[in-house]
C-alpha cells in the first residue's frame, strides 16, 4: 500500500509540469539581480500581494526571521498569536537573531484589535520594553488552518500604524486564506509593513519564499538575508517552479480544504476525537484524543505502521495536513485508518 502522508503540506513532489518548468528554467546569478526567473517571481509577487518589491528568500523561517530584523531592535516586544509560528517552531531564532521578547495574545490563533490596544508597551518608559511590531499568522498553523478574519487585521493595522507599530503578515499560507475567504492575497495583506508568503506549502514548489513591502525596505532585507545565509545564486530553479505553482496550484487549493473537511467529519464521529470539524476551513486538522484513547505518540507510531502518517502536537494533540500528493480517496483511506488506530480496533 502507498504511504498516506498527512504530515505536512511541505512534502509534496514536484508533479511532471513543475519538473519541466524547473529543467527549462532559465537562471543566472541573484545576487547580482540576473535571475531573470527570480525577477520575474519577485514582481509577480509584489503585484500580487499589492506591495511595491518582493525578495526572494530560501525558506519561510529565513523569511520571519528577516522581517522581524528589519522592522525591530534587540529588546524590542513582539505581539503575536498564541502558539504562533514564531514562538514555537523557529528555534529560538527570533531571540536568538532579532533579540526580541513575544507577547502572545488571543485564542485559537486569532486576536482582535482591542487585545492590540491593550498589549502595546508604549516607547520612552522607563520600564517597559517598547512594542515596535504585530505579527498576525494567516492560516495559522497550531490552531488548525484558521483563517484570521479579514475585517479584524485591518483594524488591528489601523490601531498598530496610530500607535506607531510596525506590522508583519506571516503568511506561509496566505493562498489558502484567499481561497477559503474568497479573497485575493492582496486583499488580505492591506495595510501590512510586510508580508512573507511560501511557495512550499500547499503550492507544492520544493522550495521558496518571499517576503513583500515597500520598495525603501529592500535594502534592509537584502543585508539581513544575507547575514542569515540566505542570499543564493542560480535559484532560478526555485523560482521556476513558484511560478509554475502560481499559474497551476492556487484554485486548487480548494480540494485540499474539502479532503480536510471530510477527514475532520470522519473523526469527530469517533467518541475518543474531541474536534469541530466546522472549525477545519482549510488544510490543517488539529483534533485532541479523549479519555480512553490512545496517547498522541502511540497514535503517530500505530498509524504510521498502517500506513498512515501525521505528527503528535502535544501528548495528546494531532495534526494532519492534506495537500497535492493526498486525493480524496486516500484522504477518506486515512482518517479511516485513524479512526481504527484511535479505537484500538483491527483492520477489517
Ligand atoms: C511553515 C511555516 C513557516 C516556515 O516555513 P519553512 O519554509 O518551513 O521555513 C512560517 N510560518 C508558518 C505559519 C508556517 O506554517
């Protein structure tokens, strides 16, 4: 039996178009600005994300880690989401490269503008470390794909820019909150300083990510990614396929959402998944195992003896994530697995 692979939208195979966009790439020296599929991915971007210049960078993480570079100062306070990106899945790296201390607030990954108001350390006091910087993550991962909702963020901008706060998009998954809100990508980054996107994710390029704002920023950006490593040549090649992913892989994002849904319906079936499949509106299900379920860890491990892989969250918090290389077969192949491994039942 093929492998289910619900770990991650990151790992996905370049289908037969994208290699073909890849090999035909033509590809030259970025860091002297003569990568001509780079440029072009770099303006296709900006005009998406309705921003003035876009930066081509490695990865998603390299792209947060640069944004929070350019827009604070070490000892500077970051509001962000509870169980943000950030906090948990950077390493450390933002305390250790930006030297910058988080404010969590809010629930299920989302905050309102008023939580905004009432975080904000003002700058010049004598005690407190200045509030310089929001970061909203849309879709947010740990909270399950939940999509920040667009009326919000736009308030939040309004009260972060009169209190002279920078503001950030994390939006690693930014084309699934379009898709599932009906909105373009631009719409959903207004008002944002800067806006990161991956080409990674559910768009299924093998690499790439790009971090978007106004064209004075560049040079900032262009000096912090290379401090960080990240400034590479010939990476046409990634460009290619982000490009080939953004004529070819946006619409059908939709299907990812519909698998995700059928497979948060199948679980919260069971008794032993606490889950509100309503809550699943894009590619990520986070559920939690009741009482008298397995633990998350033998759950991971008696699934993926099954075939079936997803990845533990907490001791007893699983994600699942569907993507390109998942279709609804074997979407409803696997939550049937999970629900067997769950229930401590045989297979059939
Ligand atoms: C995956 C992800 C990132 C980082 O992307 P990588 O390319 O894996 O480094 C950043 N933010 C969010 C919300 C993500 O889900």
């Amino acid at each position: 039996m093929d492998r289910i692979d619900l770990r991650s939208d990151t790992v996905t195979l370049p289908t037969p178009g994208m290699r073909a966009a890849i090999a035909a790439a033509e590809v030259g020296d970025d860091q002297f600005g003569e990568d001509p599929m780079v440029n072009r991915l770099q303006e296709r971007a900006a005009e998406l994300l309705g921003k003035e210049a876009a930066v081509w960078l490695p990865t998603g993480t390299m792209t947060n880690q640069v944004a929070l570079r350019t827009l604070t100062r070490p000892g500077d306070d970051v509001i962000v989401s509870s169980e943000a990106h950030a906090v948990w899945h950077e390493t450390g790296g933002s305390a250790a490269n930006a030297g910058v201390q988080f404010t969590a607030i809010g629930e299920r990954g989302v905050f309102t503008a008023d939580q905004v108001a009432a975080a904000i350390k003002p700058r010049g006091h004598l005690l407190y470390p200045p509030t310089t910087l929001v970061e909203v993550e849309n879709t947010h991962n740990r909270a399950g794909g939940v999509l920040f909702p667009p009326a919000e963020a736009a308030r939040i901008v309004e009260v972060a820019r009169a209190a002279g706060v920078a503001t950030y998009l994390d939006g690693a998954r930014l084309w699934n909150a379009a898709v599932a809100e009906g909105r373009t990508v631009g719409e959903l980054a207004a008002g944002f300083d800067l806006v990161g996107v991956a080409l990674s994710k559910g768009l299924g390029a093998p690499g790439g990510a790009l971090l978007a704002g106004p064209r004075d920023l560049v040079p900032a950006i262009l000096r912090y990614r290379r401090m960080a490593g990240g400034a590479m040549r010939q990476v046409g090649f990634f460009a290619a396929a982000g490009l080939y992913a953004l004529d070819h892989h946006v619409e059908r994002l939709a299907d990812d959402h519909a698998n995700a849904r059928a497979i948060a319906e199948a679980l919260a079936a069971s008794p032993r998944v606490r889950l509100d499949p309503a809550a699943v509106r894009t590619n990520i299900i986070v559920f939690d195992l009741a009482d008298g379920a397995p633990d998350a860890a033998a759950v991971v491990a008696r699934a993926r003896e099954r075939g079936v892989l997803v990845v533990a969250f907490g001791p007893r918090r699983v994600r699942a994530v569907t993507h390109l290389d998942v279709d609804g077969a074997a979407c409803r192949r696997g939550a049937e697995i999970l629900i067997e491994v769950i229930e401590e039942r045989r297979a059939a």
